[in-house]
C-alpha cells in the first residue's frame, strides 16, 4: 500500500540530463501555471532524486527549463529539510564561506570542493501557489544555493576556479556520459 504523504510515490522516475545539455546552462522560466501539470512534476521531481539518491534536484534536470526544485536534505544538525520550491529566488546567502565537497546528478560520480556560504534563504511558492520562504545552514545551505543556481542557469563546476576546475573537466572528460556530450 503507498502513502500518498511520501512525496514522489506518485511521480514517474525522468531521465537526467547531463552536464553537456543546454538546458543546464539557459536560466529557466517562471512558472505562471499552479496547476496539475506542476504538481506533477514536482512529483515527479521527487521520484527522480529519490531514484538517483539525491537530495536535491531542479527541473531542468529533468529537461524542464522551469523554475523548480525539490529536496529532501540534512543540515549540519542532522535535522531533515524535505520540500520543494516554485520560481525561487535566493534572497540571503551570508555567515562564513566553506569549501566542501560537491555533487550533482546531473554530473555524476563527480564531486569537487566548492565554496558556499553556511547559511542562505530562500523564497518564492509552493505548488499550490502559497509563498513560502525557506532558511537553511550547513549542509542545507548548500543545497538550496546549488539548486537555486540550477534554475539560474548554473552548475557548481561553473564555480570552481584554477586546479580545480581543470582537474573536474579532465574527470568530466575521462566519463562515458562526458565523452559522449563532446561528440557532434
């Protein structure tokens, strides 16, 4: 028997798009339409991270350029964050910035240390249309500053500068998925 209150039990499982695919790197729409398509996606969205063990996932990787993410996400604390926001907007990114080590499903096997702040607020809406503002630190800030670059178009290698970056594109490079996105 499924529990409807589980997100994403609902939701299709999408294919992710990798790193290589414009859609990642366009910043997406706003979303003008509150109703059952987006609730879908969020579903969706929610399968998708859980399927791949995630803990945050934006629509554009899933090949909508739409101004989505979900998370289901710790903070240093361990306290579990689980939601989802519609046209975010990171409103406050401050307190000390740490180096820590980054992933991303849309880059996978990869991680590269890469500087956040510890602390960030987020606003924007649910699915439904409600505002909602979302605050987070540690290990959560993370999470909401690497989604909120999704939906600006961004990934967290566009933020490594030096060594660091040319070691994650030689890494890039060396995978399946890399090779084939260089290929005509």
């Amino acid at each position: 028997m499924r529990n409807s209150s589980i997100p994403g039990t609902r939701g299709r499982v999408r294919p992710l798009t990798l790193l290589g695919d414009p859609v990642l790197h366009a910043p997406c729409e706003d979303v003008t339409d509150f109703g059952p398509e987006l609730a879908t996606l969020v579903e969706d969205l929610f399968a998708t991270m859980y399927a791949a063990q995630g803990v945050g996932l934006a629509a554009n990787q899933v090949g909508e350029s739409l101004r989505v993410f979900v998370y289901d996400c710790p903070d240093d604390e361990d306290v579990r964050h689980l939601g989802h926001v519609v046209n975010p907007r990171l409103v406050e990114a401050d307190g000390v910035v740490l180096r820590g080590p980054e992933g991303c499903l849309s880059l996978p096997g990869l991680e590269a240390g890469t500087e956040r702040y510890d602390h960030a607020v987020v606003e924007g809406f649910t699915m439904t249309g409600e505002p909602v503002t979302v605050h987070g630190t540690g290990w959560f800030a993370r999470c909401l500053q690497h989604e909120c670059d999704h939906v600006d178009g961004k990934v967290y290698a566009d933020r490594l500068t030096g060594w660091r970056h040319s070691k994650l594109r030689r890494q890039v490079s060396r995978t399946s998925w890399g090779r084939a996105a260089r290929r005509p």
